[in-house]
C-alpha cells in the first residue's frame, strides 16, 4: 500500500494528475534524492489539454 501525504494530493489537483498516476510514478518512476533527506520520485507524462 502506497500512502499519500495530503500535500502530495492538493498538488496533484493543480497538476491535473490523479492518484493512479502518483501511486504508478511511485512504482515504476526514477528515484532520486531530495531534499532534507527525503526521496522523490518522477516520471514523464503526456498532458492532453484539448
């Protein structure tokens, strides 16, 4: 199970993304080191805005 932090949700609203595409970044995005110790993780999406 893959817990989203609140934060990471009102972000995602802004950003379009839905909490499938957070938890599929999660598992199948790079890893990389962020701040403060943390991890971050990201993947390459297409934005359709029609």
């Amino acid at each position: 199970m893959i817990d989203i932090h609140p934060h990471t949700k009102d972000r995602a609203i802004e950003r379009g993304a839905t909490e499938d595409e957070i938890r599929d970044t999660v598992i199948t995005g790079e890893v990389f080191p962020a701040k403060y110790g943390r991890t971050g993780f990201r993947k390459a999406a297409i934005f359709n805005n029609l």
